[in-house]
C-alpha cells in the first residue's frame, strides 16, 4: 500500500503545483462531518469498553448502531450537541495548540456556527430514526443529512473524466479549434515535469534511497 500510494503521489506532484494548505477551507470542513461523527462514535464504544469489569465487557454499549445514537439523543439533546459538537472542534484543532492558540481560525465564529449547525443536524436526524440498524448503514440511505465517511482522497468531489477540449476561446489567432496532436504533446511534457519545490526533485524513477 505504501509504495503504490508513493508512486501516485510522485506522479500527482509532477501534474498540479502544490496549494497552499488552508485547514480551514469551509468545504473540506463539510466534507468530513460524517468522519469525524463516526470516530466520535467510536471512541465512546472504546471507552465504554475499557471501563467495564472485564467479565462483563461483552455487555459494553455499541455505538455503530443508530438505536444507541436515538437513545443518547432523545435522552439528553443538549449533552449530545455538547459533546458532538465539542469532539468536532478539538479534532480540527480549532482551539490552536498551546497559549498562542497556534494554528486556530484568525475568525472562529463562523467555523463554531458550522460545526454547532452540523452537529444540531445530526442530532435531530437520529432522534427521528425510527429504524434498527448500523451506522454505516444509515450514511448510505437517502435520509442522511451529511454525506458519508470518507474512504480515500477521490472521495472529494464527484467521479469525473478529464478530457481534452478541441475549442480555445481565448485563441490569438483566426483559427479556435484545439490541435490534438499539439495537446498530447503539451501534456506528456506537463507528466514528465518536475515540482519546483517538490521532496522528490532529485529523484529519478528506480533511484534507490
């Protein structure tokens, strides 16, 4: 896994120039809610299980399934927004590191109202479950109300197909149509490119380290 995850990421520097990194853009931060709603579930589920005797650690609650989240929902709406909401912000960091509050958002309101709003969402949606089920069952029906888990980085964005357009509307000359033979030319030497500042700059494919 780790050398074909290399081997694309090699490939990708050489496609796109790095971005800069923005931990706060609104909708990655969207994008991952189910993720961090599923880890926070099972952390609890962790937790409960470590706290058990261990004779009894087969009875410990299991929060993968939707009649768990209901009930601790229904019970106390304002613990379970509280808490949700509160796990969300420290795994984003959104409290900064150490007194300087390193790395938190120059405007915190806006990512508090986001977070709280997502978290109320969900909340409410497992108060008016009405099935039996398993998390990961929920996220797949159409009454979710966030889009499920992410499972690798092509979960960003909608499968697509990239492909090359025979019109240039900015075209300098008479003439707007795309010489194809000119495009492939264009994007082998775009593959074969190397990042400016990339870690892998000095590298040859086969280098040994």
């Amino acid at each position: 896994m780790v050398e074909t995850h290399d081997i694309f990421h090699r490939f990708l520097e050489r496609m796109i120039a790095p971005p800069a990194v923005e931990r706060w853009a609104e909708n990655a931060i969207r994008r991952v809610f189910a993720s961090f709603i599923q880890t926070w579930a099972m952390t609890k589920e962790a937790l409960e299980f470590v706290r058990q005797p261990d004779n009894v650690k087969d009875a410990a609650r299991q929060y993968d399934f939707v009649q768990r989240l209901r009930s601790d929902a229904r019970r106390d709406p304002i613990a379970f927004l509280d808490e949700l909401g509160g796990f969300i912000r420290r795994s984003t960091g959104f409290d900064g590191r150490g007194r300087d509050h390193v790395g938190s958002p120059v405007y915190a309101e806006p990512y508090r109202i986001l977070v709280d709003q997502s978290a109320d969402q969900f909340s409410r949606a497992m108060q008016a479950q009405a099935t039996e089920g398993r998390l990961r069952d929920y996220w797949n029906d159409q009454t979710a109300v966030l889009r499920k888990p992410m499972t690798s980085l092509r979960d960003v964005d909608e499968v697509g197909l990239i492909v090359g357009s025979t019109h240039d509307p900015v075209a300098r000359t008479r003439s707007t149509r795309v010489d194809l033979g000119a495009l492939a030319r264009v994007m082998r030497s775009i593959r074969s490119q190397r990042g400016a500042g990339a870690e892998t700059d000095g590298e040859r494919d086969g280098d040994n380290p």
